[in-house]
C-alpha cells in the first residue's frame, strides 16, 4: 500500500513538474516576448511589415508545428496518401494562411496582454491545452486555448486554438477535405495558395519597404 501511494506521488510530481515547465516556458514566449515587443512596437509594425514578419519568425513560426495541423486539418488517412513533398507544400500554404491570419489582426491590437492561466496535460504527456487569457483595456477579456503538441525532441509547439468552444480545426477541416475530394491536391493547393497570393501581393513588391520579395510569404 505505501509503495503503490508512494508512486502515485511521484507520477503527480512528475507531471505537476512538466506543467510548471511549460507554463514557464508559455509564460516567457507570450508574457515577456509577445505582449512586451507588441506593446512597444506596434506602431512601428503596422508601417513596416517587414519587421512584423520578423517578429513572427521569432516567435510564432518557430513555436508552431504546421504538419502536425495540416494532418488534423485533411485526416490521417488524406495526409499518409501524400508525398513527403506535398506534405511540405501543403504545411507550407498554411503557415502562410496562419501568417496571414496574424497580419490581418495586426490593425485590431489595442494594447491586449496576454496570460497564462491554467494548463491540462494528457495522460500520456503527449499533448497539453494551455489556457490564455487575452486582457484588454478597452473590450472584455477573451479566453483562449492552445492545443500544445509534444514533439520527437519534446518541444512543446502548437497545432491548434480553441475560442468559445471551437477549435480552427474543426471548424476548417471538413472545407480543406472537401475540397481535395472536389479539386484534388493541387486544387485544394492553388486555392489556399490564392487566397494567400492576393493579400499579400502589394506587401511583396519588390520597391517597397515592405516584406523582403525574396522570403515567404511571398517567395
């Protein structure tokens, strides 16, 4: 009996440990760098796109697994029946669309800060939903989940958000798979590809200051 209740407690310790680390390491993406550099520069951001992208590159892209909600977005069964180079093209149009999608707020941030409140692993410490709380000076605080994803090097990234209930995955996966079975790949690929082609067209001409012609987005 007090073997059995002494590796209770050290399973519980062992996983409250793994919950503070990565509420520590969310804590420092999305308190210290995230809320601190789009508090200080914002202004700036919204004149030049370029260092937006930047600060994206540094702080969303490279904490964010895109094959992984590709996979969720088309189903396993989808994403096993493509090629190794379809699944690059098509993780790539979505971090392109999610990259978007950043651009696109960028006009409605009005001094939010961003906390984490809570967080809830799964038994097998495989994934994790993390939950943010998004305080605005002006509007009434949001509640957001990130859905975490732990990675062969035991990276916690992300592959999904969650908003009143309804996470982007499921509310975009049944499109992104009817559309396959409609256009098939390169369907699906040309309209998410288009889509991300016209916004950023005038942010991709090569004589303004803008987001470098020669880096994704718009390479």
């Amino acid at each position: 009996m007090l073997i059995h209740t002494w590796s209770i407690a050290q399973v519980d310790s062992a996983h409250s440990t793994l919950e503070n680390e990565i509420i520590d390491s969310y804590e420092s993406l999305l308190v210290k760098r995230v809320t601190s550099d789009l508090l200080a520069n914002h202004k700036i951001y919204l004149e030049f796109p370029n260092k937006y992208w930047n600060f994206l590159e540094g702080t969303f892209i490279d904490n964010w697994d895109f094959d992984a909600t590709t996979r969720a977005l088309i189903g396993g069964d989808i994403f096993n029946s493509l090629s190794n180079l379809q699944v690059k093209e098509l993780s790539r149009v979505l971090e392109i669309t999610l990259i978007r999608y950043a651009f696109e707020s960028l006009s409605l941030y009005s001094e939010q800060r961003l906390n984490v409140i809570d967080i809830k692993v799964n038994e097998q410490q495989t994934l994790a939903w993390l939950k943010i709380n998004m305080d605005s000076p002006r509007f009434p605080d949001i509640h957001l989940d990130l859905l975490l994803n732990r990675s062969d090097d035991y990276t916690w990234k992300g592959v999904d958000f969650r908003f009143k209930g309804i996470t982007y995955v499921n509310l975009k996966k049944n499109s992104y798979r009817q559309d396959f079975e409609d256009l098939e790949f390169q369907g699906l690929l040309s309209k998410l590809q288009n889509k991300n082609k016209v916004f950023f067209e005038k942010l991709c001409q090569s004589e303004t200051n803008y987001i470098d012609p020669q880096k994704p987005p718009c390479l």
